[in-house]
C-alpha cells in the first residue's frame, strides 16, 4: 500500500534558519526521484514540512472542466494544484480595494509558459476581462487566442497583435483607456473601481514581453513609460497589466527600478529557471527573505546508471516538467506547484480544438464603447488591420456599378502605403464611435503621439528615437 510521510523540521536555536539542498536530502532519505521530495518553509525560515510522496504527484493535473476557470467571488482564477492537492489561486481582481493586478509570468525556453499564457487568456475570456493580447513570438505562443474581427464579433481576445509596432499601439490604446476612466471617475467622485459597473476589467497581456524591454529594442523606452504608468496608475481604474518572459534578470525587462518594483509587488509566478537566472531574482529582491525555491529539473522520474554489459535496459523517455512552477506571491510560496494540463496529447496541424475549448464560444469582452472615440481608430479597425497583415479576405460586395463605385471612393480615401489593388477591403460595417470626426486632436512629441486632452509639458519623455519608429500612430 503507498503511503504518504510528512516530516515537520524546527530550527535547533532561536535565530537559526533551515536551508536544505534537494539532491543531497533526497540521498540522505534514500530517495532516488527528487520530485517524490516537497520542501515548504516558513516565511522566517525557522519550520519547514518535508513531504515523501510515493511517486511525483505533480505528474498529471487535470482539468476537469472549463468553467474551473472562472474567477472566484475574490477575484481569483484556479490556474492548477499544488503537490498536496490545494488549488494554486492567481488573484487577477481584488474586491475589497477596487484594484486590478501587475501579473509576471517568467520561465526559461521549454518551462511551459505557452500553456501557461494560455490557460490565464481562457480564465479571462470565462470571467468576463476584456483582453489585449501582443503576442510577440509572432503568433505562435497562444495561436488560439486570436482576437475579434470587429466589434460584436467572435473571438478569444478583444484584440491581438503579433509585432512591436502593434503592441505599442495596443500600450496607447490601454493608456488612453485608463486616462479617460481617470478623468470620467473623478467627475463621479469614486475612488475605487466597480467591476462591470459598468465598465469591464481590462488587462494589457505582453507575451515575450522581454522581446519588446530588453537592451537595443527600439521602443524600450516609450513601453517602459507605459507599462510604468499603466501598472501604477490602473489599478484604482480597473487596468491590469500583465507581462510574460524568459528574461534572465529583470534588467531585461525595461531597466527601471520603478518598474521592477512594481512587478516585485504583483503577481508573480516562476517556471523552470536557469540558475544565473535565479541569482539575479534573489538579488533583486523578487523572492521573499529567507525563502528557498528547490530547483524544478528538467524530467522527471528515476534515472539508473545503466553498465555497458547490461543487456537489457529501459530506453523509454523520461516525463517533462513543463508547467511545474512556483506562485510566488500565492500562498504557499515554497511550495511547488502546476498548471493544468491541456491541450491534445500530439500537436495538431491547426488550432488544437482542446485548447479552443477552454475559451468557450462567442464574442470576448470588449473595452467600453464610452472610451471608443477618444482612442480613434487603432481599436475599432482592428478588424481591417488584421486583414492587411495577414492576407485574409473578407466578404466581397457584389460586382454591382454602386459597389464598384463606393470601392474606387475608399480605394481614393485610405492612405497610399500600400498599392491599390494589394489592399483587403475594410470592414462593412463600422460603429458610430468609430468615425473619423470623432478622433482626437494629436500632440506629436519626440517618442509618441498623446491626446492633446491629457498631454502636459511635465510628462516624462523616453529618450529619442528614429523617425520610421516615432511615426506609427494610435
């Protein structure tokens, strides 16, 4: 019969803090997989809970249904389950203050953060957040989170983008957002924001977010303003922002101490890492004092040493660890933990339909319409911007004179960027907050473009850049 032992440790003398290393307890404890092993110590490091687990109990965690995923009545998602069975609770919305959150997702190439990312965007389309999603991988992160076509319209996000151009106008966009929420707020006399009343959550979701921060990227400077400012000012607002990488260090991610110190006091998770990696975490103060993480391999399972003159041996792969992670602001901070496994069992040549099943069907929550003629066009067209980027078609008018006629006055009406003929058409149908007369004036400066409305001469400038790159628009 397997059993369970658990193992309550003290420290000998007052002022003594436990430390272990995993390998060598493990050996010690006549252990040959350390998985089997879970450590837990207290946050002054003077206990610590050593669990001996048959076998790694973190081998499959399923899901058992889609609606898991929803967010809690305190604003928490169950993202998967600790070694003991407890849920992992990722808080994405705090009831009591009114507050959206900071998320950091970090983890080194092949930790899981893919799955991981995904199973955030389907808890959030479940719980009704309004998502804008910059997959900077080029879409291959989360290619099932694909964004609306136009308003109303099915998707898994409100809206995706795939290149930094894309997501600096997606940072303005949120920006904006916020900045019009400030300003209606205030007019209102509330301090704190009321979710769905009425407008919904919204999260800003940077995925390889490193790509867009790191050393030599060239809006380094204009989306460090953003994400600062976005992250210190939304949260009272109901703007959440969430930032997934493999940075090594959190130099990579912008070079601000205001930023890192902002994320430091979000929502943080840690995949598999390497170990400079969680050197310069430690140093950086991301990890609680006095907390010890137990390195998470790369396989699981036990590994014999095999002689050459053996002639039978167990050639069979080992099982990966992908999605074993830390919820480090969660809990129980020390202790491991995974997120669920999803997805078909073999890659698909598309969309994996699993995976599309945890965000439901219908049309994702949108930014509120109260805020679409200030942020102009860059939101409500996203739907023909997808459509020129891409090279998808849409549904052609009929090969009538008035058709023809009212394409040739649109052809005559779009910016010449591209020649006539290579253009897909625009949307038929366009909202009334979307239309030109409703956009706001501009104030060009140096690194972006900002609303004449909230622009003021004492607002921090990012250090200058080419002229191709301070051209895109919102």
């Amino acid at each position: 019969m397997s059993r369970i032992y658990e193992l309550t440790v003290e420290a000998a003398e007052p002022g003594d803090i436990i430390t272990y290393h995993p390998q060598r307890l493990a050996a010690a404890l006549h252990i040959a997989d350390v998985n089997r092993l879970a450590v837990e110590t207290s946050v002054m490091g003077t206990k610590a809970l050593v669990t001996i687990y048959p076998h790694d109990p973190l081998a499959r965690v399923i899901l058992a249904d889609p609606q898991m995923l929803v967010m809690d009545a305190r604003g928490r998602i169950w993202i998967g389950r600790y070694h003991n069975g407890r849920p992992s609770l990722l808080r994405l919305y705090d009831p009591a203050s009114g507050s959206a959150q900071r998320l950091l997702l970090f983890g080194t190439t092949g930790a899981g953060k893919s799955t991981a990312g995904q199973i955030i965007l389907a808890a959030m389309k479940r719980s009704g957040i309004a998502v804008l999603y910059a997959d900077l991988k080029g879409g291959q992160s989360a290619p099932e989170a694909f964004g609306q076509a136009g308003p109303g319209l099915d998707g898994n996000v409100a809206w995706r983008v795939t290149t930094q151009e894309g997501t600096m106008a997606q940072l303005r966009t949120t920006w904006l957002t916020m900045m019009d929420r400030q300003d209606r707020y205030a007019r209102l006399g509330r301090s704190k924001f009321l979710r769905d009343r009425p407008d919904p959550l919204i999260y800003q979701i940077i995925d390889e977010a490193n790509r867009l921060l790191e050393k030599g990227a060239p809006y380094r400077d204009e989306a460090t303003f953003y994400i600062k400012d976005i992250g210190r000012t939304g949260r009272s607002l109901g703007v959440g922002i969430g930032l997934f990488a493999q940075a090594g260090h959190l130099e990579e991610m912008g070079g601000s101490d205001t930023l890192r110190a902002m994320l430091k006091e979000g929502e943080v998770v840690l995949l598999r890492w390497t170990s400079s990696m969680m050197k310069q975490l430690v140093t950086d103060g991301l990890l609680p004092a006095g907390q010890v993480l137990a390195p998470i391999p790369k396989y699981a399972g036990e590994v014999d040493l095999v002689s050459q003159f053996d002639e039978e041996h167990d050639d069979s792969d080992l099982p990966g660890t992908q999605g074993t992670a830390y919820n480090v602001n969660g809990r129980y901070p020390t202790s491991k933990m995974r997120f669920w496994n999803i997805g078909s069992d073999e890659p698909t040549e598309g969309l994996d339909p699993e995976v599309l099943d945890l965000y439901g069907p219908g049309a994702p929550p949108e930014i509120e319409e109260d805020a679409w003629g200030l942020i102009g066009d860059a939101y409500c067209q996203r739907a023909w911007t997808a459509w020129r980027r891409t090279g998808l078609s849409s549904p052609s008018p009929r090969k009538t004179k008035t058709a023809k006629a009212a394409a040739r006055r649109r052809a005559a009406a779009a910016p010449r960027r591209h020649p006539p003929r290579s253009r897909p058409p625009r949307p038929s149908r366009r909202p009334a907050h979307c239309a030109t007369a409703s956009r706001p004036s501009w104030t060009r400066t140096t690194t972006r473009w900002t609303p004449s409305r909230f622009w003021n001469s004492s607002m921090p400038m990012p250090a200058a850049r080419s002229s191709s790159a301070a051209s895109a628009t919102p």
